[in-house]
C-alpha cells in the first residue's frame, strides 16, 4: 500500500508541476493546460517501457486529464 501511495504522489506531483509550468507560460486558465499536462505526464511515465507505449501513454493520459478537468469545470 505505501508502494502504490507513493507511486500515486508522484504521478500526482509530476502532473501538477507540469500544468503549473504550463499554465504560467500560457498566462491562461482553460481546459488545454490539463491536457497538455496529462499527454506531457502520461508520456513520460510510459517512456520507461519504450516510445510506442509513452505515445499511447501520453494519449490516454491526455484524453483522461481532459475528461476530469472538462467535468469539474462544468
């Protein structure tokens, strides 16, 4: 349990620097920046197992970031 805990805060952390990052950089509040955060985030944890998986990663992460970030706006 304390395994998938931290795994979570990482991913967690790595998201939420990463929208930061592009939210400054943007000077926008919309729903892109959890997107690009989500295909960003997604991609580099699947680039550990090779580029295919980071792109499919990166995808899903991305099409998930924005279904929650477009549901919470609403």
């Amino acid at each position: 349990m304390l395994q998938y805990a931290k795994n979570f805060g990482m991913i967690g952390l790595m998201f939420a620097g990463v929208e930061c990052c592009i939210e400054s950089y943007r000077a926008k509040d919309d729903l892109r920046n959890g997107t690009y955060a989500g295909a960003v985030t997604g991609g580099l944890i699947g680039l550990r197992a090779g580029v295919k998986a980071g792109l499919l990663g990166g995808a899903g992460f991305a099409v998930f970031s924005a279904a929650i970030e477009y549901y919470m706006r609403s």
